[in-house]
C-alpha cells in the first residue's frame, strides 16, 4: 500500500508528459479532419429552407429517443443491448478518458469532488464492465455472419476499419477497469457496491503507483488512437458514425420520426423545387455528379455504419443483383473522399454507380426502415434516376413505352380511356348500381367516399375482380359511394419512381384538378378516397399533397375491415375444421411505407381462414419485385424477385395466398406457376376482398344490400342544387348558415310526385280587377316578402269575402321548407293524361306546384286560407293594376278547372287591418316601382289567350272591401299587411260585385291551346311596399298559360335558388 502523497514520481510525470504531448498533434488532427468533414457536407446543394429544421424541440426528443432508446434494433434484441452498452460506454466514458489526463500524472488522482462520489464510481465501473462485454458480444457476431460471403450482412464493408475501432473500444473498456483496480490495489479502498468487479481485480495486481500511471496512459492513448484513424480516414463510417448519427437523425425527412418511406422528395435545384412551370436553363435536374449532390445526401454517405442492415431484406441484392443499399452509399462515400478525385467535383455518378445498380431498385423501402441512422435511400436513388432519365435520356428501353403510353393513354399499357368503363357496365348488367360521376351524380355532396380504381383495378383482369369484389362489399354494405371511370387517369406512381419527374407532374395536375372538382365544396377531413391499388393509396395520400392534392386515402383493406367489425358485412361463419390455410404477404407499399399491417390480416381470418405468417413479414417482409417501375422491366439479372418471394410463400404450406395489391397479385401469380410442382395443386392468389367477398355469400348469391348511408359524421356544405334548398324559406335570423352533418338529416324537398287535381277557388266579388281588354301584361318581378304587404289575388286562388259574410277556419298548413323559385322560360309542365314527358333538371322550390287537370274534369274547391281583418277595396272595372310581387307560397296546389265545369265558390277568407282602396273608375294607375327580384324570366301569353291561376299562396291577414259599381273612390294609403300573393286574373273575368250581393261561382278560365305559360315567379318582396299604378300607365301582363296537352314543352335548366353558404 502506498499512501496517496508517494503517487507522484519521476515516472508518472513522464507518462503524463507523453500523453499530453502525443495528445497535441492528434487533436490537430481530428479537429482538422472535423472541419473537411463539416465543408465536404456543407458543399452540397441546398435544400428548401426550413425543409429539415422545423419544430427543432420534437427533433431534438427524437434524437435522444432514437440513441437511448435504440428504437431501430428491436427485430434484433442480442444486438440490440449489447450495441446499446458499447454506446453508452462510448458516450459517458469520454468524461472517464479525460481523466486519464490527470491520473498519468497522479495515479492516485481524478476528478474534484466527482471522483470521490460513490455513484460516480460506480456508474464507471458498469460502463467499463458494459463496454468490453458489448464489443466482445458484437465482434461474436461479425465472426458468425462472416464477411466474405454475399449472404452476410458485413459483405463489402471496410473490416479494416472495423476491427481497428473494435479493438480500440476493447481497450478502452478495459482501460477503465485496470485503473480502478490498480488504485484500490495501490492506494486501498474499494466499495462493496461501487467497485463491485474492480475490488476483486485488484486482487490480482501488485501495489504500485507506476502501473496505474501506466493504464492511465494505456486508456489515453487507445483513445488518441481513435481520434488518429478518424482524423486520417473521413471514409472510415464506422467511426465518424459516433459523431455524425446525432445529425442525421436530427436532420431527417420528418420531425416524429417516421421513416423516410411514402412520400419521395420534389426534384430540386439548389434551395428550389422545380416544377414544369419553374424550371430554367440553368437548373440541374436530379444527381449526374458529386457537386449535385445535396448535402443531405454527402451527410447520409458521410454517416454509413457499413452495418449492412440495409442489404439484408434488399430484393435485389438477395436475388443476385449488383444493387447493394450500403454499397450503394458507400461508393458515393469513397469516390468522394477518395485522394485522386480530391478536391475535384467533375466525377461522373455514372462512373461510381452502374445503370443496372441503379435501374435495380425495386423501391420496397426496407433499406430506408431497417437503417439506424436514417439514411435515405430512396430519395437518393430517384435523384440518380431523374439524372439519367431527364438529362440523359439513358434508361431502360423498356421504359421508353412505359412513359409514351403514360403521357398519350394515361395508362401503362396504353388502353383507351373508354375502357376504363368496361367494368362498369359489367357490373349494372349484373345488377350491381356504380354510380359515375358526371353520369349519374354531379358532384359527391350525397356520396361519402370515392373509389379510385386505378389503372390495374380497370384494365388487369385479376384488378377487375378485385375491383368487382369492392364494389359488392360496398353495395351490400349500403356505403354511399362513386366511381369517376373515365375521368380517371394514371396517378404517375411508375413515372416518378422511374425517375420522369415532369412526366408525374403532369399526371398528378391532371388528377388533382379533376378530384378537386368532384370535391368541390366539400370541407377538408370529408374528401375521403378509397383505393385497392397501395401505389394508387401511396401518391394521392403523401405525394400529392406537395402539389395541392389534400384528400383523405383508405386502402380498401381499411374500410372493408371496418364494415366487418361494425357488423355491416357478416361472413358465414366456419368452424376450426373447414378453416384452410391461407398466407399474407405485405405489399411494401401498403406496410413499410404507411404502416398498414392488421386490417388485412383480420380481414383474412373474418373471412374463414387460418392466417399462416411467412418468416418475413410486416416490416421485414420481403418485396414481390414490382415496385420502382420495375413491374413494367424485365428482369435479366440473378433470379427474379418474385420468384424468390413466392418460395417463401410456398414454403408455408399454405392452400390460398393473400395480397392487397394488384401488382402483387400478378407478382405472385406468376411465381407461383414457375414453382409450384405439378404433381399437387397450386395455391391460388387472390386479393383479401375477394375472399371477404366470397364469405359472405349465401347459396352463391350476396346478401340482401343494405339501405345506403352515411357510415360516420359526414360534413357537407348546404347547396342549392338537386329538389329544394333546406330553410330556405326560414327567416335569416333562424337559418343555419354553417355546415350540416348528414347524420342530422337536414330538411330537403325531395322530387315531387305527379300532383293530383287541386281545388280550385273562384276569385270572389271583391277579389280582383281584371286589366283592361288588349293591355299588356307584364311579368310579376320577386321581391323579398316580408309581412304587412298586400297585393292583389291570383285568379282561381282563394279570395276574401266581402264584409259581413261568414268565414270559416281555414286549414293550418305549415310553412314549406325551401324557397319556392320559378322554373325558367318555357319549363315542362305537367301533361295531359296519357303524355309522357320527361323530367327536367330538379328546381329548388317550396312544393307549391301548379299543375292544370285534364280538359273536363271536375275541381273540387281550394281549402280556406285564415286572414285578418283588413279592407282592400279594388278599382273599378277598365283601370290598370299592377302585378304584385311573387312571395314564397305555402305547399298548396291550384289547378285551372276544364272548361265549362262548375266550380263552388271558395271558401271566405278574413282580411288583415290594412285598407288599400283603388283609384276611381278611369282614372290612371301609376305603376309600382321596380323590386329586386330573384332573376326570372316568364314568356307573355298570346293575344287572345286565358290567362291561368298562378300558385295558391297563404293569404295574409286581410279583408278586400269592393266599392259599389261605378262609384270613384279616391286611393287610400297603402297599410303594410302580411305576406300574400294577389296577382291580376286574365282579360275578360268577372268585376266583382257591390258589397253584400252575392257571389256567384267563377269558372276559372283554361288556357289556349298552344300557349306556353310557366307558373308565376315565386321570389322575394321589397318590405312594406304598396304603389298605386300611374294613371294610363300600361298593365304588366301575367304569366304566360301553360300549353295544351301535347305541345312540346323545352327542358327546363337548373337553378340554384340559394348562394352556397
């Protein structure tokens, strides 16, 4: 024992002197080596700002979460703890090696205060105990893989590098122990806990000062070492990785953590995204050289572990091909640090990366998910690809009609876009409805999701049936949905993956400007899209919405699982003994690249099955060979792909094979006829949906379908188009003017039935003045109603009686629910008996229809409509009177009566408190003014013709008073009244009489045969708003008489009654 004054001598202070001194040149070193590494990086091209440096506080929680936790490791759990123990021992064992600083000079030294501390203690005694056991544990490992072998993940790494870093961790593991027990073997000491190991090593060593001075500088200079090689190799990844993973993994694509998959990079050029509408001369269009290169991609080479996760679930390179994901980076790695190209950025990519390295990828994504230190792949590859297809124009040539028939079909095997219909029309002739935008439907306001067929599901006969299975589902689900057939085209997936970026561009423009018609107006989280094609899925829900596209993507695995689970299809139920094998293979752009895994599989086992897993699967699962564009290349190196991933499904024993992908269905199909042996059958390979399909029929038939309905809380904009706006007719102040959820059904007028014979009213003595003989006519104008105004009656409708006379209650009849609006100029008409006449585009409107009965027959009489007390006195006979403004009528129906048919009176009526007395005999009636009316057009009668009864309205509140005959009476002024419609009868009917004489019945008047007369205009009137005519001022003449039976009648076009609010 020595005691702690007799540590320093001559000899520490010499190894102390060596360390320091050797330290020097070795930190000049790396720290110069530090800063080529930092410009190397630095000298790549720019990316978007704020692309990789948004929300810095969730990037930095995911870097500690990605280091500590190891979150990449947990399909490995050996490699997994004892890499964990070796960075750890790494991380906290750099403040331990500092130390050595002091302890090669005083061997009984370390740190102030902290060296003393037990915990401290024993956290070094755990770091030195986890480090030498991780390094043995993974030096183990590399052993048993080996590294000359191509199936081995360590093939084509830098072993040099790799076991120079692995002894120096060794050492330095070992280093921290050595020190701890020679002090407590020098100096004394040593806790039971703290120096748990190093208490018993120290056991085994002499006391001496010098040794522990020794393994100080043992443990310094292994560290020094460390430094050196890195310092000397900027290519040795094994090594810089400690420094450079904080980086990169705080730098990746997005901000959670989610894997560089789905959605690929714009094409950029320096910081700018180019686009066809963009692009200039200048602009350099993807990788052909190492001074393209963006510094995202230098960093991702720069970072490389050379762990070779990358290559072990790499279709190609497990099928014989040259395309390695971690020589891949690796290549670029060296070519760049390499010292003949030193400071020269004239190297060809095409000299570093080979056309069949790069045309190989499959874009399955494994490489990008299993890599630790997130390195990005894919992106990468596409940059290379865009190069050589854009600049180029070097590429496969099978590719050459791949992107011609793209660009001229919009569809990879150049079909004509009217076939896209063919399914369609197979299916209604089976009895199955697919309503077709555009056809059928005009917009998705009624329609909760939109099937996108996509090209495979429309034109590939194994994609039609799959597409056939959906819509059965659906149907017999009663989920609303719709197809755009031929309003489809390809969504650019095959372009941009084979690196014709415009060419996508152009696609997915087209696209997008065609879903965000159908969606028009629907909100955001309601555009919900079902696809059965994942690469279809992929680029609509991550690619498009860098240009605009935001829609809500389902696989149709996701949906039709739902409907199982809420009972809306029911499979047959199967017992243990008749459930058959059946294995799933994961497309990898339904799995790695959006993360759906389960719904498929319970889809499978709802569907009667016994679920056998492959040894890949999820996210180690492998790729049936068709992704990357590589489904329309043929493959003419090593084995095929699918081939290869068939074996694996074969091996199962499996009786069926289960895909989720129409590319992975013809993957599979045909590996499965190149393997399987005739001498047993082969297992079939279908699509989930057909087998789901397949489950639930009864007797071979589907299921009786269920009513169509919303399955969730769907939010639509209220919109005027189709029969009838909701409130429309409600006051501004109790209208909802936001968004209705259609699991509240909002009031609609659906379309209105052919409409029976209504009783008609004769106008009554002191109803209506008729115009003067030959007068003309005009249009009533619509004008916002609003109450206390009062306008003459309708001929036919209902009219108070004169004072005295006895008014019985009249029928309560609720107000309509939408606006009434008037059909346009010349709008169909309800035909004679017998006629048939097709139906015109849908009108909003209050279910208030004027429908005339047949010639000669009878009209039983108008039901009676309350008033209030009031006196309106008519003008005498020959004076003008103006049309009144149209008001929105109640659900009433007027039909003209046949000619010569009797018709009673109609029931007496009372009148509101407001008295409008008309101008005496002769005298002139100004006109009324012009009211802002809802835009409408109404064609004038022929001379000659009867005029018909416009729609019954509710009459307001009021009583009309007729003068005696002949007697003047001086105009009275205009009292605002309720809302009523009062409108002229046609030239030649009755005046009515002086007060308290009786009222005969009115024949109401048929129209001329030929004349084509809409309904009156059913609008809004101007508020309080009652103007005597002007004296000789012409009648406007009244709405035009709807033709005789037989006439032809135009169609009517569409209105919309109300803005969409």
């Amino acid at each position: 024992m020595f005691a702690v004054d007799q540590a320093i001598s001559p000899t520490t202070i010499v190894f102390g002197v060596i360390g320091l001194v050797l330290s020097l040149p070795v930190w000049g070193l790396f720290v110069a080596a530090g800063l080529r590494m930092f410009r190397f990086v630095r000298s790549g091209q720019p990316l978007p700002a704020g692309d990789r440096t948004d929300r810095p506080l969730q990037r930095f929680s995911r870097v500690l979460v990605e280091v500590f936790g190891h979150t990449h490791f947990k399909s490995r759990p050996l490699v997994n703890v004892a890499h964990w123990l070796v960075m750890v021992g790494f991380l906290f064992g750099v403040l331990v090696w500092f130390e050595a600083y002091i302890q090669t000079f005083n061997p009984a030294g370390g740190w102030p205060w902290l060296g003393d501390w037990g915990a401290y203690r024993f956290v070094e005694e755990v770091l030195g105990i986890g480090t030498v056991a991780g390094i043995v544990a993974l030096v183990v490992v590399r052993l048993r893989q080996g590294t000359k072998e191509r199936g081995s993940r360590f093939f084509g790494s830098d072993h040099t590098a790799a076991r120079a870093i692995e002894a120096i961790v060794f050492f330095e593991g070992l280093g921290m122990l050595l020190v701890k027990a020679g002090k407590i073997a020098t100096f004394g000491g040593g806790h039971p806990v703290a120096d748990f190991l190093s208490r018993h090593l120290a056991t085994l060593l002499p006391a001496s000062p010098t040794m522990v001075s020794a393994f100080a500088l043992l443990k310094l200079l292994g560290g020094m070492a460390f430094l050196a090689l890195l310092g000397l190799n900027l290519s040795w990844g094994v090594g810089w990785h400690r420094f450079l993973a904080f980086f990169n993994i705080y730098l990746q694509t997005n901000a959670d953590g989610r894997k560089a998959t789905g959605r690929l990079k714009p094409m950029t050029s320096g910081s700018k995204v180019l686009t066809l509408d963009n692009i200039g001369e200048e602009d350099t269009l993807g990788v052909g050289k190492l001074g393209d290169a963006s510094w995202k991609m230098l960093l991702d080479a720069s970072t490389c572990t050379d762990c070779g996760r990358c290559q072990d679930l790499c279709p190609a390179w497990n099928t014989g091909k040259p395309l390695n994901p971690k020589l891949l980076m690796t290549d670029i790695r060296d070519a760049a640090f390499g010292r003949e190209y030193e400071g020269v950025d004239v190297l060809s990519m095409a000299n570093v990366i080979s056309d069949d390295v790069l045309w190989s990828c499959t874009n399955c994504g494994a490489c990008v998910d299993q890599c630790p230190v997130d390195i990005e792949h894919l992106d990468h590859v596409a940059d290379l690809r865009r190069f050589r297809v854009l600049a180029d124009s070097e590429f496969p040539s099978e590719l050459t009609g791949l992107f011609k028939n793209l660009e001229s079909k919009g569809n990879p095997w150049g079909r004509n876009r009217a076939d896209r219909n063919s399914w369609v029309a197979a299916a209604r002739a089976d009895g199955i409805p697919v309503p077709v935008v555009g056809d059928d439907i005009q917009d998705l306001s009624d329609t909760e999701y939109l099937f996108w067929v996509g090209c495979a599901g429309a034109f590939d006969d194994d994609g039609v049936r799959t597409t056939r299975a959906v819509v059965e589902l659906l149907h017999t689900a009663g989920v609303k949905f719709a197809v755009l057939s031929t309003g489809e085209t390809c969504t650019g997936d095959p372009a941009r993956r084979a690196g014709n970026e415009f060419l996508f561009q152009m696609l997915a423009t087209e696209n997008i400007a065609t879903l965000n018609d159908v969606f028009d107006g629907v909100p955001a989280g309601q555009r919900k899209i079902i696809t059965t094609c994942p690469h279809c899925f992929n680029t609509i829900r991550n690619e498009y919405p860098d240009f605009d596209g935001h829609f809500d993507v389902f696989h149709h695995t996701q949906l039709l699982n739902r409907l199982v689970r809420d009972g809306l299809l029911t499979p047959v139920p199967r017992g243990p003994e008749h459930r058959r094998p059946v294995t799933y293979h994961d497309p990898c752009f339904l799995g790695r690249h959006n993360q759906v895994y389960d719904p498929p599989r319970e889809m499978v086992e709802a569907a009667g099955a016994s679920l056998v897993e492959m040894g890949h699967t999820r996210e180690e699962a492998f790729c049936c060979g068709a992704g990357g564009a590589r489904m329309y290349m043929e493959e003419t190196i090593g084995r095929r792909v699918n081939e290869f991933r068939s074996e694996q499904a074969l091996a199962t024993g499996a009786e069926e094979i289960a895909t989720g992908c129409p590319f992975c269905t013809t993957m599979f199909t045909g590996g499965v006829k190149a393997l399987a042996s005739p001498d047993a059958p082969a297992p079939v390979v279908r699509d989930v949906a057909q087998m789901l399909r397949d489950s639930i029929l009864i007797d071979g038939h589907l299921p009786p379908a269920r009513e169509p309905h919303f399955l969730g809380e769907v939010i639509r904009p209220r919109r005027s188009r189709g029969n009838g706006a909701a409130g429309a007719d409600a006051p501004l102040a109790g209208r909802d003017l936001g968004l209705t959820s259609t699991k509240k059904p909002s009031p609609t007028t659906p379309p209105a039935p052919a409409t029976p014979p209504a009783p008609v009213a004769p106008a009554a003595p002191n109803g209506v003045v008729p115009p003067a003989p030959g007068t003309a006519v005009l249009p009533a104008q619509g004008a916002l109603a609003v109450p206390n105004v009062v306008v003459p009656p309708v001929p036919g409708a209902a009219v108070p009686p004169a004072p005295g006379t006895a008014v019985p209650p009249a029928s309560t009849t609720p107000p309509a629910p939408g606006v009434a609006v008037p059909p346009a100029p010349g709008a169909a008409v309800p035909p004679a008996p017998g006629t048939s006449v097709p139906p015109a585009p849908a009108v909003p409107a209050a279910p208030s229809v004027v429908v005339p009965p047949a010639p000669g027959t009878a009209v039983p009489p108008a039901p009676a409509v309350p008033a209030a007390p009031s006196v309106v006195v008519p003008p005498a006979p020959g004076t003008a009177v103006p049309p009144a403004p149209a008001v929105p009528a109640a659900p009433s129906v007027v039909v003209p009566p046949a000619p010569g048919t009797a018709v009673p009176p109609a029931p007496a009526v009372p009148a509101a408190p407001s008295v409008v007395v008309p101008p005496a005999p002769g005298t002139a009636v100004p006109p009324a003014p012009a009211v802002p009316a809802a835009p409408s057009v109404v064609v004038p009668p022929a001379p000659g013709t009867a005029m018909p009864p416009a729609p019954a309205v509710p009459a307001a509140p009021s009583v009309v008073v007729p003068p005696a005959p002949g007697t003047a009476m001086p105009p009275a002024p205009a009292v605002p009244a309720a809302p009523s419609v009062v409108v002229p009868p046609a030239p030649g009917t009755a005046v009515p009489p002086a007060p308290g004489t009786a009222v005969p019945p009115t024949p109401a008047v048929p129209p001329a045969p030929g004349g084509a007369v809409p309904p009156a205009s059913a609008a809004f009137a101007s508020p309080n708003v009652v103007v005597p005519p002007a004296p000789g001022s012409a009648v406007p003449p009244t709405p035009a008489v709807p033709p005789a039976p037989g006439t032809a009648i135009p169609p009517t076009a569409e209105k919309n009654d109300t803005e969409e609010r």
